[in-house]
C-alpha cells in the first residue's frame, strides 16, 4: 500500500504542522513594539491558534474514522497555506490573532493523520522507526524553522508568515500521490460515545496526559528562551533563531535513533529518561549565567524531547482501538496541543507574578514529576515493548 513518496509527502506534512509555531518563535519579542502590545499578550500568536488547533481537532476526531484520509489532510493542507500566508497583511494584534485562530483549523488535520497513517502502514519496531523517521523531521523543522523564520524577520517582522503559502502545492501533490489507507469498507460506524469509551483505558487516557506535559514544557523554552537571549546577550531574531536551532539539532539526534533505543530500554523507560532530562534542562536555564550555559541546556533540552517524543508517538497508536486509531490520535494531538496552548497563558501570568527564572523552575517540577508519575505507573505498559 506504501509506495515510495507516501512517506516523505507525510513527513513533509509533519513538518509544516510542527514549524506553525517555531517559524515565529524566534520573532515573538519583535513583534510587540510594531503591533503596539506587550511581552504578556504577544505569546498569544503562539496560544491562540493551538487553542484553535486543539478546539477543531476535537471535532475531527469524531467524523476522522468515518472519511477518507485524504478528504481531511488536503483542505488541512490549504487552509493553513493560504490564512498562514495572510498573516503577513495585519497591520494590528487582533488581525492577527483572528488569522491564526483559522489557520489552526487547517494544523488541525494535519499531525493527527500523518500518525494514523503510519500506524496504518507500519507494525512492531517499523512503526517505532517509522515514527522515529517522523519526529527526526519535525527535530529539523525545529532547526530550520526558527532560522527560515529570524532570517526571514530580518526584511520585516510579518514576512516570516510567507512561509506557510508552501503548503498550497503541498496540497496538490498529496492529491495525486498520497494513498488512501482508510478504505470505504474499513471506515467505523462509531460515534461520539465509542469513542468516549476508548479513553476510559488508563493506558490511552495517560499516554495523553503524558502527550500534554511534553509539549507544555517544549512551548516553555520556545516562547521564552527567546526573551533571555534577547535581553542579557542582545540577540536578533536570526540569532535567536539559530539558538532555538541546537534544541532542534538533538531531537533530530535522539528522534533518529528511536528504533535503538526502543529495542535497548523499552518505550517507557525511554520515555522516562525523556523526561528527567527536560527537567534538567529546565532548571539549568533559570540558573544559566552564560551563553555557553544556556546553549548547553537548550541542546540538552532537545536531547530529553527526542527521547520522549517518538515512543510517545508509537504507544498512542498501540494503545488505541484498531477502528478508532484516527480518532484517539486526534484527541491525543488534542492534549497536546492544548499544552502547547496552556504553557503562554499559564507561564504569562507566573512572569507576571514572579520573573523568567520562576517559569523555567516551574516547568522544571512539572517535568520531574511526570518523570516520577512514569516510574509509579510504568506496570500499565507491560508487554507493549514486545509489539
């Protein structure tokens, strides 16, 4: 069923469904004098189209197993393209933020059925290699998106959103060669309730949990280390943009060697160890007193990120019913993109209270204690390493 662009049309998807928010990362403190707002409120741009995103693939993951994988990834496809690329026409926050709340609902479609589809295709540790591959190419879209993104800013603060209008060809190509896996004759007759159903499973409804802590803790360096370099080293959005690139440089390392570690530590372990890293990392930069310090945890960030991420990716669509695959991957990308979302709004009002190095300290107790959550409940997971 898998011919030979159906992988790297879906990676390429993956890609432009991770760099919706790390294209303009780098950018966030250069945007608050020209929109006229505050440090506060600017990470909303960030916020507000993973709400979104998390909002409409709610929706999605009810009619996802009932349609055609294609019927949902091409309009997806479109959507974020050509609102992505408006972007670059407002002139104030608000504009803005109305523009990315409807280019969220065209991310959400898209990370949710490249994971399908690859659970669909692949099995055992092809699919943990599978995913792997994933993950390796949203680590790099990690790297080469905040420095397309701070390269870009350079000619002004809005050009960066140009960026999305590459996924309107994108469209076009996953048309005509992308296979369609969810045939009329394996689609599900399942509604809203069946679904419900599937996340009464503590091994579904924590792999969530779990899927919301991470992407929580990646948004907390995304949206401030920013902030650090800018105001103790002088840093210009390209500059930032580079730095946010090592982070990405090690989950790109870790994510390509998935299917190792998997075979070596088993998933949960991996994504324990994951875990314990991040926090590290977290709570060495709100002690960092130097640059070096502070890329040394930016890249051992990415480290703990690629670890915990891929196998992450691949219990979720071990963990779900055959015939609801789509729509717990979809509720499952739901969690994390409302920690995504829920990182601006609650690490805002800790900077608020408080200073930058609280935030990094406090996201650093969130991510020891998932770690330790990992070892109480690590019985749930018995017998999938095997699978």
């Amino acid at each position: 069923m898998s011919g030979k662009l159906t992988l790297p049309i879906l990676l390429l998807v993956a890609f432009f469904a991770m760099s919706a928010g790390a294209i303009v990362a780098p950018v966030l403190p250069f945007m608050v004098e020209p929109l006229n707002t505050s440090r506060e409120a600017v990470g909303l741009v960030l916020g507000i189209y993973t709400f979104s995103t998390a909002f409409f693939m709610l929706f999605l993951s009810i009619i996802m197993d009932r349609v055609g994988r294609k019927t949902i990834i091409v309009p997806c496809l479109l959507i974020n393209g050509i609102i992505g690329g408006a972007c670059y026409f407002s002139q104030d926050l608000n504009t803005l933020l109305i523009l990315r709340f409807v280019q969220g609902i065209g991310i959400a479609g898209m990370l949710p059925i490249v994971m399908t589809m690859i659970g669909e295709l692949y099995s055992g540790l092809d699919r943990v290699n599978a995913m792997g591959i994933m993950s390796m190419t949203t680590g790099l879209g990690g790297v080469s998106a905040p420095l397309i993104g701070g390269a870009m800013a350079l000619y002004g603060w809005n050009v960066p959103f140009l960026f999305y209008f590459l996924t309107v060809p994108l469209a076009i190509i996953a048309v005509l060669a992308l296979p369609e896996t969810n045939l009329p004759e394996k689609r599900a007759k399942n509604g809203v309730f069946d679904l419900a159903k599937s996340l009464k499973d503590i091994r579904v409804s924590y792999t969530m949990f779990l899927g919301f802590s991470i992407f929580f803790l990646l948004y907390t360096m995304v949206i401030y280390v920013p902030f650090i370099l800018k105001d103790n080293y002088g840093f210009d959005p390209r500059d930032a943009g580079l730095a946010l690139g090592f982070q990405g440089i090690a989950m790109a390392i870790m994510a390509s060697r998935a299917k190792r570690m998997t075979k070596r530590c088993g998933k949960q372990l991996t994504v324990r160890i994951g875990f314990i890293v991040v926090g590290i990392a977290l709570a060495g930069t709100s002690l960092a007193n130097s640059l070096i310090l502070n890329m040394l945890f930016i890249f051992m960030f990415g480290i703990g990120f690629g670890m915990a991420q891929p196998s992450l990716n691949t219990l979720i669509t071990q963990v779900a019913p055959s015939k609801m695959m789509g729509g717990v991957v979809s509720i499952y990308n739901i969690m994390k993109y409302a920690g995504q979302t829920a990182a601006p709004l609650v690490l805002a009002l800790v900077l608020f209270n408080f200073s930058l190095p609280v935030v990094f300290v406090s996201s650093s107790i969130i991510a020891f204690a998932a770690a330790i959550s990992l070892y109480l409940a690590k019985d749930i997971y018995a017998g999938l390493d095997e699978n």
